[in-house]
C-alpha cells in the first residue's frame, strides 16, 4: 500500500496517530502551538478531531485553517449524545446541515456519534440522532466513530442494522474480550486509551491484550481520560506514547510494533494520506 514509509520520521522514530483528540476545545487555548511543536518532537504525525455539535464544527475547521505546524489535524462531524439536550435541530435538519459541512469541507468520518445510557436525554431521542448519522455514513460511505456507554446492547443491534460499509471505530472502548470481538466482527476498530494505565481496569486490559493487533487504534481523548497518576488533569495529545508503552507492555511485544500497526490500522480506517 506505500504506507509504511511514511511511518518512519527522523530516521529511527516511528510516527504515530491520535485517532481521536478534542484539540479545538478551549482548555488547549493559549498552548495549542507549544503542544503541537511537542507532538512533532514526539513523532505524533496528527490528531484525529471528533465532532461534537454544530458550533463546535465551525471552530474547528477555523483552527484547522490557521494550523501551521507539521502536526495535522483531521476533521469529523457529528453530534455527541452529550450535545443533544442543547441541540435545537430535529434529526432530518440536523442531517442536512451536516451534509452541507461535509460536501463543503471534506470529512474523513461521521461522529462522534452514538448512545449513552448515563445521561438525562432519553435514549429514544438519542437513536433518532444516532441511526440519522448511521444511514448518513452509509449513503456518503464514511466511517463512523462511535462513542457507546452502557449502551452496547442497543448499539450493537443498531450497526448489525445498517452495516456501514466503511466500518468505524468504538471509541475508548472499556469493555470485554467478547463485546470487543462482537464490534471487530462487524468492521469496527476498538479505541486504546487512557483505561489501560489504570491497573483495576482488569476486564478491559485483558481485552487488549488478546484482540488482533490489527484491529486497535490508538487514542487519547484529550483533554478527557487522564492516565493513571493524572488524575484530575487535562489530558494532552503528547500523552500517546504511553498510551502505545502500556498497550506494548500488555501484549509483551515491541512498542514499535504496536506503533506501526495502529498507525497503519488508523490510515487504513480514515484512508488517510
């Protein structure tokens, strides 16, 4: 495929992908540049940034444009279930306008988008947003990303419905061995991050310990799920690399083996260049 010679920067350091990363956010304000010139001293090639609502699209393709360094930043759109309780579109607006922002901006993804169990908004509405995103990534044939919360069962029957064919990602998944081969079984990737510093976080360790290298990618989720130890903090995109030493740690193998393969899993995803 001619990929992996771009996985190698410098010379020795292998790149590697935060495949997904809330860098628009306002926490970032005022230290986006110095984290960025970080990444690239890191060999982090780029960031994956979600979206979340249709004001936060807007600020992310401005700061996209304005973005100078050698750290990319690629583009999704969609709307997070926590977003909806504020959201004054009905799903079949919502569709419209966010086909309208991908046709005028490009997108490598749909989301993130999905179902949580944990919050105020009804699920019922909840798939009404979700399955309009769905056939939206089925018709424009683009993967999705996918944030599910005590809310598998429902998301599972929901993919098993339409099928995307370009697959996704469940994004920092935290679940079992099973419920992580049910989703690669249907084309989706799981999401490493933060969860597999914390030592109780057994079940989902085990997880990633067993799955197919090929089918993990990468994540922070910055400024959201800190490591363990950084509690409390921000989380940042220069984090990654420990994120890829304990995936590596877990599975016994080389931390330049688990960086090329989620780096070319994450380009095989996204059909990045």
């Amino acid at each position: 495929m001619g990929q992996c010679r771009s996985l190698i920067f410098l010379g020795e350091t292998i790149n590697v992908i935060d495949s997904h990363c809330h860098f628009d956010f306002d926490v970032f304000d005022g230290r986006r540049e110095h984290i960025l010139r970080q990444c690239v001293d890191l060999g982090i090639e780029g960031v994956v940034v979600p979206g979340v609502d249709p004001l936060q699209w807007d600020r992310a393709i401005k700061l996209n444009q304005t973005n100078g360094s050698d750290c990319r930043w690629w583009l999704a759109f969609g709307v997070h279930p926590w977003w909806l309780e504020s959201l004054a579109l009905e799903p079949t607006e919502l569709i419209v306008k966010l086909d309208d922002c991908i046709a005028r901006h490009g997108a490598i993804a749909i989301g993130e988008c999905g179902l949580d169990g944990s919050i105020d908004v009804p699920i019922e509405r909840q798939q009404l947003f979700f399955e309009a995103q769905l056939q939206l990534a089925c018709d424009r044939k683009l993967p999705l990303i996918i944030h599910a919360h005590r809310a598998h069962n429902d998301v599972l029957r929901l993919l098993a419905r339409y099928r995307p064919s370009a697959g996704g990602v469940i994004h920092g998944f935290s679940g079992s061995l099973e419920l992580a081969r049910q989703y690669w079984r249907l084309g989706f990737y799981l999401g490493v991050g933060g969860t597999i510093t914390y030592p109780r976080a057994k079940k989902t360790r085990t997880a990633f310990a067993q799955l197919p290298l090929e089918s993990l990618l990468l994540e922070t989720d910055a400024p959201d799920m800190p490591l363990n130890g950084q509690q409390g903090e921000p989380n940042s995109p220069t984090e990654l690399a420990k994120v890829a030493d304990s995936l590596a740690q877990l599975r016994g193998i080389s931390v330049e083996s688990v960086k090329q393969q989620t780096a070319l899993n994450t380009r095989r995803l996204f059909l990045l260049n």
